[in-house]
C-alpha cells in the first residue's frame, strides 16, 4: 500500500496498472502532446464492469485487472485521487430517458453528478461544457464528446492539478544557439541549487536521457526528460517511465563525472574567491500545452477494440434497453510550466451510442543542465510516483516582446 502525509492511500498494484497504461501510450507519442492516462483508466475500468464477452476482455487487458474487479480498483483509485493535495477529480455520468442504466452498475460509481441528456445536442453540450469548466477551474472549457440526437449516454472525468515550486525559477530571455529553437527568443527560466541529485542521467537502450526534478510545494513534481537528438519522443517519455518504475538505473548528480556527460548536462570545476559548495545550474524554457486526442484512433491501446462496434450491444451491465457501443472516446488535456509552479487538467469523455581580478584560489563543482530544445514530462505524485500527467514540448512560449530587461 502506498501513501504519503497528504492522505493518499493506493495499492502499489494500482499505481502500476495505471502508470502501465501511462507508459504504453508515452510509447507511442509520435510529436507534441499532454496526456492524462490517469483521466482514461478508471473510465475504462467502470465500462469494463459492465461490459460482456471480447469488449470486457480487452477492456480488462486494458484496465490491468480482471473485469470483475476492475470497477472496485477504479472506485479506489478515485478515491486515492481526492486524498492528493492540488488534485481536484470527478466523475459524471449523463443518460437519456429512454436508456434504463442498471442502478447496480451506477451505484457503484464515485460520489458525483448523475444528470440527464434531453435528446437535443446543443443543448446538452452546454451542459457537459459546463461541469467540465467547473470541475477544472476553467483549465478545459469544454467536453470532448461528439453528441448526436443517437447519443443516450455520456460517462466522463476530470483532473485538474496545481502546484507551486519549492524554488521559483528566474525569467529571462533565452536564445538557443543550436538545435530547432534557435532563430528564437523564448522565455527562459533559470534557478540555481546546492542539491544536486535533482539531476541525473540514464544510459538506456534507446539511448541517454538527463531527467530534472522539480518540485512542487504540495507533493506534486514535474520530471523534465531530455534525450539524446536522434531520440523520438516515446523513446524519451518511455524511458522517463522505465526510470520511475525503477527499472532503469540514473546516475545522480554527486556521482556525476567531469564533461559532457549527458543529453544538454555538463559537470565543470571551476574557480571561485571564496569555498563555494558544488551547484546545479538549470536552464529551461516555459511552455503551455494543450492536445485533444481521439482514444478511438489507439482503439487496440485503450482495449475499445470490439466496444466500439455499433453493430451490436456491448455493455450491458449498464444497461441493454438500447444495447450500448462506444461511439465517441476523446480527451481534452492542457499543461502550463511557468517560474512560478505548473498546472494542468484533462477531461475524458466517452459517448455511447442506441518549463578588478579576483584571488581565484578555490576550485567548486558546477553541474549546468540545459533544456534548450524539445523534451517530455512527467507530472506525478512524489510520494505513490503515480504518474498523473504527460507530454512533450516542441513549441516553448516566446519572450514577452513588451517586457523589459535589465542588466
């Protein structure tokens, strides 16, 4: 079982199933994105409960768990997410008059709003628009669920998480000189530390990865990953995953040797006036993410394979008067990294279908990490290391044109 002081309890096998499904779509992150498998997994383990025959056991092979006890891990894991501090989580559950939902199945969903679709998809978008709104503080304005007057039921989630940084980074204009930013002036960040294991490097199979702690003041982190150039982005993001889970080993910072030692990651000694304890430079950029994704596109990933088969009924342990199939499976998710802390949120939703000369007599140790072209991330919780969101960063913010800089 693991938790932390803030309350969160989860058991490990949880963590696991979903930072499972994390990793495998990190896999296949093909370009810039933000995704939360954190918002898909318990969504799939309620449908998983009650669906029937290959649907139910994709969903389960999806889910981690078997079917019958995937919608008790999902209730627990909803639960685990309340506990967290900054994390705010809810599930909704819409349907039309005419589908009878099986009280059985529903009640065993979290504590949350139950409403109703009337039939009319404009209208009843602007209701999903708005507790979707509400229940990300503004961070994602609307559903992502395609409505249509076939739609009868709509099952979704959000997660919206804040943090502030333990050490606020300093703004700066950054102009790269190499790589794909640097006919650019972005908006750098840069801070200093005497902590050095805040850095470390991995030599993995695909290649070196430097990954960057940065801490936020509730126990929410973000882990930067920047790998070698030639390194797509699963390859990267794969491996900040193998990494958490301890199965690929980081050399930390004060066992770093002198040099290049790493992807955008140097370790010098230099001369100093005065005894100086060894420092971690970083150098990063701001950015803010948003992704929409349609699930139905990785149908094989999210075990949606035969679910989304409108030909014929799939779940009905939710309700068979009409027979269910998936029709719509979509994510909205959002990111923000700034001097000052991060936030991000992600909605899922599914539709069902009827960043002068001194006296240099001392020698310091200074390690300088540099983020200065595109990099993943991980937001997760420090103390389960449940990962709650992901991405990769191709298009940092710009230098503010109308801020001025002093020397």
């Amino acid at each position: 079982m693991a938790g932390g002081e803030d309350g969160m309890r989860i058991t490990n096998a949880t963590i696991d199933a979903v930072n499972g499904l994390t990793s495998r779509w990190a896999r296949e992150t093909p370009t810039a994105t933000v995704f939360s498998a954190a918002g898909v997994w318990p969504l799939l383990g309620f449908l998983a409960d009650g669906a029937t025959g290959a649907a139910r056991a994709e969903l389960a092979a999806a889910v981690g768990f078997p079917a019958d006890e995937a919608a008790y891990h999902a209730r627990e894991f909803m639960a685990a997410l309340n506990a967290i501090r900054g994390l705010d989580s809810a599930v909704g559950l819409w349907n039309d008059r005419k589908l009878e939902v099986r009280e059985k199945w529903a009640a065993g969903l979290p504590d949350g709003t139950r409403g109703e679709l009337t039939g009319d998809p404009a209208t009843d978008h602007e209701t999903l628009d708005a507790w979707a709104a509400r229940r990300t503080g503004g961070l994602i304005e609307r559903m992502p669920v395609e409505l249509s007057e076939e739609t009868v039921l709509v099952l979704a989630s959000a997660l919206a998480l804040r943090t502030q940084w333990l050490r606020p980074f300093e703004e700066y204009p950054l102009l790269p000189e190499t790589g794909p930013w640097q006919e650019r002036t972005l908006l750098g960040l840069h801070r200093s530390s005497t902590l050095l294991d805040r850095i470390g490097m991995a030599d993995t199979p695909q290649g070196c990865v430097t990954e960057l702690k940065v801490l936020g003041s509730n126990g929410i982190d973000v882990h930067l990953l920047l790998g070698e150039e030639r390194m797509g982005p699963g390859q990267v993001l794969g491996a900040g995953m193998d990494i958490l889970a301890r199965t690929q080993s980081v050399v930390p910072g004060p066992q770093l040797p002198y040099g290049d030692v790493g992807p955008g990651l140097r370790v010098v000694k230099e001369r100093c006036e005065r005894p100086q304890p060894p420092t971690l430079h970083v150098t990063t950029v701001a950015y803010e993410l948003t992704t929409d994704h349609d699930l139905l596109e990785r149908h094989s990933l999210f075990g949606l394979t035969t679910a989304r088969d409108l030909s014929r009924g799939h779940f009905p342990g939710i309700g068979d008067r009409p027979p269910l199939a998936v029709a719509s499976a979509r994510q909205s998710a959002m990111a923000k990294f700034g001097a000052l802390g991060f936030r991000a949120a992600a909605v899922t939703a599914f539709g069902f279908a009827a960043a002068g000369i001194p006296d240099l007599r001392y020698v310091t140790t200074t390690i300088e990490a540099t983020f200065d072209r595109p990099f993943g991330f991980l937001a997760l919780h420090r103390t389960s290391r449940l990962v709650l969101a992901a991405g990769w960063v191709t298009d940092p913010e710009p230098f503010p044109e109308d801020v001025e800089v002093h020397a």
